[in-house]
C-alpha cells in the first residue's frame, strides 16, 4: 500500500471528508486528492509535497515521521528549492554601515560649532585684556617743583564704553555657543516598535491578527533561524499580495531582512515555527500560539 492509500484510508476510517481535512489542514482540496493518487508532480514543490504529506498524516492520527521513515523511497528528496525575492533585500552588515555613518556625520558638525567657540573665547579674552589697561602716564608739572605726577584720565570714558562692548559681546557669544551646542549634540531618538495581538487564532495551522506601530520608515522583517538543525519553509506576502520571500528556511539562508517599509499588511505562512525567529526594528514578534504551522498577519500602523 503506497503512502496516499494509506493516508486515505485513515481519513476514511475516520470518517473525515476531504473539505473538513482542508478546513483543518488548510492545505487545498486539490493538493490532498493529488497525495491520495500519487500525483506529487502538482504539489508547488518537493519540500511542500513532505510537508503537506506530515500535515495530512497528523491530521487523520498517523505519526508523521514513522510514515516518512516506510514511505522514503517513495517520496521525493528533500533538496533545497531556489529562493526568489521580488525585491533588493539588505542584510544586516549593510543597515549597521548605514547607522554607522549617520552618526559619523554628526562629528564633523560638533568640530565646527566647537572651534567657533574656541575662537569667540580667545577674542573676548583680548577684547577684556585690553580694556581692562587704563593709560596711565605721568606728566611734570613746569610751575612746581616738588616732582608730583598728573594722572591722566582722558581714556577713563572710552576705556568703560570698550569693557562694556566687550561684555555685551561675552554674552552674545557665550549665547551663540551654547545654542550651537545644543544643535550639534542634540539627537532625534526613535521610540521602540510595539507589537501586540488583536486576534489569536485557533486550530492546528492558526491564523493571527498583529498590530504593529512605531515601524520606522525604512522598517525591516528579519527571519533568523533557531537551530543549525532545524529548517522551514517561509512565505512573506506584501498589501498588494506581492511575493516578498518564498523558499525553504534554515540556518545556512539565515538571517533574511526584508524591506517592509510602506507596506500597510505583511502575511506570514510558516511551516514549522518552531525553527524561526522573526523581528522588526530589533523587536522581536512573539508567536500568539504554540501551533507548529502558523500564519500570521501583520497590520503596520503609523503610531
């Protein structure tokens, strides 16, 4: 008995229509009668083909992996299937050389404002040096004789007009460095990204509803695998149903960023949860259940 006769025959014994089978697997009912016939060529691939193989036999009470193990010569191999991005993905070493250097270009800003200060410091000190010498000159008086000295105190005036000049100037400048300082230093800090459940879903492939705000602009999915010996099979859909990831996951395709920024909806259809991690702007999405197969959808808000 080949392995989808014996599939179908459990789901008989069990009394379990093929659209009940799709309701609980949500694998289509074409894909479930093509295992019952042996027909593996119109499953989508020879990863879904064993994965949908293990859904079905969960599904009518057959342990998975024992009818992996009787059935291996009939089942196609595993091999690991071409993934195709529809979009220019950035890996992390590239998002960390860009945070990098926009925080090198603040350096160049400081420098300036900081030797504007230094220069406005070494004028006032000169300014203040110089008003802060009165002339004083001794002056002989022809009609005594008794060697007294006339002080001088013609500059008396300029030289208090110069000091207060040169103090209404400390301020001027000491206000304009300050204000450059605190331009210069001052840094935008971005609030953290917030993810929580609006709906948990049920069943053994769940379907949950996320709410994510504080996305950045440039917001990315990140897939991380969990194990060196543990693989999946990912898809990432966008708003408009368009293909953002598609393949089989592991720890060799790991990590995966993906470019979400715009996006209003990400879906999710993860195969087995358990060997995938995922994260947005550093915040990582906690499964909502414990279900091996998981769909989750993500719904981007602006604050």
């Amino acid at each position: 008995m080949d392995v989808g006769e014996k599939l179908k025959e459990a789901r008989l014994a069990k009394d379990i229509s093929l659209d009940s089978l799709q309701e609980k697997t949500k694998i289509q009912k074409r894909y479930l009668v093509a295992i019952e016939e042996g027909n593996f060529d119109i499953l989508p691939g020879k990863f879904y083909t064993r994965a949908f193989i293990k859904e079905y036999a969960a599904a009518v009470g057959i342990n998975p992996d024992d009818l992996m193990t009787d059935h291996k010569e009939e089942l196609p191999a595993t091999e690991e299937e071409n993934v195709q991005y529809s979009r220019i993905q950035r890996t992390r070493k590239e998002s960390k050389s860009d945070k990098e250097s926009r925080s090198s270009s603040i350096i160049p800003t400081v420098t300036v404002v900081l030797l504007i200060i230094a220069i406005i410091a070494v004028a006032i000190f000169f300014l203040r040096q110089s008003s802060s010498s009165g002339d004083v000159e001794p002056v002989e008086d022809d009609n005594s004789n008794d060697g007294s000295m006339i002080i001088d105190d013609s500059n008396e005036a300029g030289n208090n007009d110069t000091g207060d000049a040169a103090d209404e100037g400390n301020d001027e400048g000491s206000e304009e460095g300050t204000d450059g300082t605190e331009e210069g230093e001052e840094t935008e800090e971005n609030e953290e990204v917030s993810v929580e459940v609006v709906e948990e879903g049920t069943g053994a492939s769940p379907t949950s509803v996320l709410a994510v705000t504080n996305a950045g602009d440039e917001a990315a999915l990140i897939l991380e695998s969990a194990g060196d010996d543990l693989n999946s099979w990912v898809d990432v859909t966008g708003t408009e149903g368009e293909s953002l990831f598609s393949g089989n996951f592991d720890a060799d395709a790991s990590p995966v960023e993906i470019d979400i920024s715009g996006e209003e909806t990400i879906s999710l259809n993860i195969g087995n949860s358990t060997a995938v991690t995922i994260s947005i702007d550093g915040t990582e999405v906690e499964y909502p259940t414990s279900a091996v197969h998981q769909r989750l959808n993500l719904q981007m808000n602006d604050d």
